[in-house]
C-alpha cells in the first residue's frame, strides 16, 4: 500500500489549486489512498486531492465546524494489518506537536501515527512507533521548501519519507 500524506494546506487562503509539484509527486509515486493530516480549512482540499486518489482526513484546529463534525479529530486507519492513527496535533497533553501526536494514541495499538499542525516535516521512532509530518506543501513557514510524505506499507514493515520541492505554483 502506498499513501501520500499531507497537512495544513490551508485552502483556498494559498490558492484554489494544489501545487503541480504535489500533484505530479503523489501520481509519479502511484498513491493508492491520501491521509490528510488537518488544517484543510475548506472541503476544497478533500475535492483535489480526491482527483488523485481516496482520501482520509482529520480536521485540524483552523477547520470549522462543518468539518469536524464530518471527519472528526482523530482515526485510525486499518490496513495492510497495520494501524495508523491520523491526528493533527494541536490539541491534547503534551509539550510538542509530536509529543501530543503520540499521546493522542497511548491507549492505542498503532503502528504509525501521521500529524501536522507545526508545518515542520518530522520523522521518529519512539517506542516503536514511527511519528511522522509530513509538513505542508503549500505553507512552508520558515522552512525552506514545501512538503510532503510517501508511507509504503509491505510485509516487511513501514517505509516513510519526505517529498519537497520549493516553488508551490509549478
């Protein structure tokens, strides 16, 4: 199983469009389903992203309440006999985004666990679980390029990278 992530694209404030660089990424990689980590803000993000492959989304803390009350702030997908949960990370017991991440899921058995909210792409194993965010491939901050992830799921365990480019309009 192949999955682009991403997070925070905060549309339509950075366009009306995904930027070619994510799209061209996550096509060329041959997603076979999108986790989007929070902070879509619209439905928008969900109806792009959809022209490429199903998606999965959590709300984060600048989506309304339309959207979280239809995706909800926290899952858990099942697939390939692994167990991701998916969170934004604004919320919940924890010093960092990353430490609220895996706090979200202690009482969990999860594999993998994908947030955003800090816009910093981050990658960790703790306790054996890997922590990954992807960043956002539209608001890089003070970051210097875009982001976002690839996670391949296979026998033999998960394999999860970062994707960046530095020009969201190409």
């Amino acid at each position: 199983m192949i999955l682009g992530v991403v997070s925070d694209t905060h549309l339509p404030r950075f366009g009306r469009a995904l930027p070619s660089a994510l799209v061209r990424g996550l096509t060329k990689a041959g997603v076979e389903a999108i986790v989007h980590c929070g902070d879509l803000v619209e439905q928008l993000a969900i109806d792009l992203l959809e022209e490429i492959a199903p998606v999965f989304a959590v709300a984060g803390n600048n989506d309304g309440k339309a959207l979280h009350q239809l995706l909800g702030e926290r899952g858990i997908i099942e697939t390939c006999g692994r167990r991701i949960g998916v969170v934004h990370g604004h919320a919940g017991h924890g010093r960092t985004t990353a430490d609220r991440a895996f706090n979200t899921f202690a009482g969990d058995r999860v594999d993998l666990i994908l947030f955003g909210h800090s816009h910093i792409p981050y990658r960790e194993r703790r306790e054996g679980i890997v922590l990954f965010n992807p960043g956002s491939p539209t608001d890089k901050r003070f970051n210097p390029l875009y982001s976002y992830g690839i996670v391949r799921i296979a026998e033999g365990g998960i394999r999860v990278s970062h994707r960046f480019y530095l020009n969201r309009k190409l």
